[in-house]
C-alpha cells in the first residue's frame, strides 16, 4: 500500500489496495487511520459490482439507511446511485450533491461517512470539492467561537432557506425521515478529539434562540468563511476511483461544469455516525 497527500490538510491517495481481495489487519488499520488523519480517502483503480463495494466500506463501519429510497439499486439497495440523467417534475435537470452540505444532517445520528465509486464519468469536469471544517473553526476569531460555542441548529429535509432543491422524499422514504433535528454549530469529532464547525445550509432551518434575520446572517459569514479556497481540497475524479469522506468534519459539493450528454454515474454507500455533541 503506498500513499501520496493530496494537500498539506485534506486528502491522501491510497495505491496497491484491492477491495476485491481480503485485506489483513495492517492494511485496514492504516486506511482507517488514514482515513481518520486525513478527511477523505482516495482508494485508486477498483474494479467493484454493487456487493463488492458493500463488502469493501464495511471494513470501516455498519452501513447507513440512506433517506431517499427512489435512487437505490434493485439488487443492492443499501447502495444507491447519483447520475446526471434524473430530473425534477418541473422538467428541469437535478445534479445530486450540487452546493455546499454535509450529508443526511437531519438525522438524529448522521452518518459519520459516505463513500463513492466512480462508474461512469464526463471527459472533463464534474469535480468534487470538499472543505475542511477543523482548519475553519480553528481560524475563527475568538469572539466568534465563543459566540456560536452553545448554538444549536434545527436540521430538517429541505431547508426553506435553501437555493438547492431536493427530490422529493418517496412516500416509503417519508415514514422513515423526522420533521427536524436539533445539532450543535460546532460539534467534537468522536475519534480525533477535535472540534469542527457544523453547519448545512440545506438542512438548517433555524438557529435555537436567534432571530431569522440574525441567523441567516450568522450561517452566510460562517460559510463564505469555510469554504475559503484554502480550506478546500478539489477532488479530479478517475474511473475506479473510491472515495470515501469524513461527514462531521467537511463539507462538500459537486460540480455541475460539464457537458450533460455525457454521464455522471457513481455509487453510493453511507457509514453510520453518532449524535453530533
């Protein structure tokens, strides 16, 4: 197994590693210690079906029920699929993942992981970036961390707030989905130690205790502060590419810039999490 940083806080690319084949103890302990120091784990050149892939991200937790059941593989539907070729009712195209978020914050317990396989991808384009929320609450003023130290966020499905919209839940998927959740603003990494700002702009309805406007403004300067180009690691995707992040310590989001007539198709499998704190 041979590794390479990806940057000097974000990402680290994993070589010589077959998913398909059994791994001994010394090669799942340094990926899961890989993954845990450095955010998102590039695991090049696989070759998975569905089960295998499942197979595989169990070496790092128990799988996550994912919310959305229209988009889950009839022979493997704890995996579920992201493609460019879906559409909202209203004719227009829908791009998973599009904007800045973390995944399934509207859960109780989040998942603290989700992972990607790359099946099917545009010549150019279609990035992922992802946003290290450690080295963005690290850098915060520490008037603003003792501001937003006991600030609670209620998470919900679609924000009103949002600019993104989601497809509609399913009607399986509704009885499973709370109305809202209630999570800190910044919340401590279970594994690490180390504090990260939490924050969805598509999931967070409202701020416990701040008025609509202030909370508004609050989450706008948190963000544009975030996702500071310094922060980010931008993620060129290659077939056979498994990519797996860290939920409760970076956002993410994909890119839209390429052309539609080719398809975006990438699998994708949850880990899960514990109650933010």
């Amino acid at each position: 197994m041979i590794t390479h940083l990806l940057t000097d806080h974000t990402g680290v690319e994993v070589i010589g590693v077959d998913l398909t084949a059994p791994l001994n103890d010394k090669i799942k302990s340094e990926l899961i210690d890989a993954f845990h120091r450095h955010l998102v784990l590039v695991i090049r050149d696989q070759n998975l079906d569905a089960q295998q892939m499942l197979d595989a991200v169990r070496l790092f937790g128990e799988v996550f029920a994912q919310h959305n059941k229209r988009f889950s593989l009839a022979d493997c539907p704890q995996i579920h699929y992201l493609s460019n070729e879906d559409h909202h009712s209203d004719g227009n195209r829908y791009i998973p993942g599009a904007g800045f978020h973390t995944d399934h914050s509207n859960a109780p317990e989040p998942p603290k992981a989700t992972v990607l396989f790359a099946r099917s991808l545009p010549e150019t384009g279609g990035d992922t970036q992802f946003v290290n929320m450690y080295s963005a609450y690290d850098d915060l003023s520490d008037t603003i961390k003792l501001k937003i130290a006991d600030l609670k966020a209620v998470h919900v499905y679609q924000s009103r707030h949002s600019t993104r919209k989601l497809m509609p839940l399913s009607e399986e998927s509704q009885k499973d989905v709370l109305d809202s959740v209630v999570h800190p603003l910044v919340r401590t990494h279970p594994e690490t130690g180390r504090k990260a700002l939490y924050i969805n702009p598509i999931r967070i309805e409202a701020i416990e205790g701040l008025p609509e406007p202030e909370t508004l403004t609050l989450l706008d300067e948190l963000l544009a502060h975030a996702t500071q180009e310094k922060y980010q690691y931008r993620h060129k995707w290659r077939l056979g590419d498994l990519v797996m992040w860290d939920n409760r310590c970076l956002l993410h989001k994909a890119n839209d810039d390429y052309d539609m007539t080719q398809l975006r198709y990438l699998y994708r499998v949850m880990l899960k999490g514990d109650k933010p704190i």
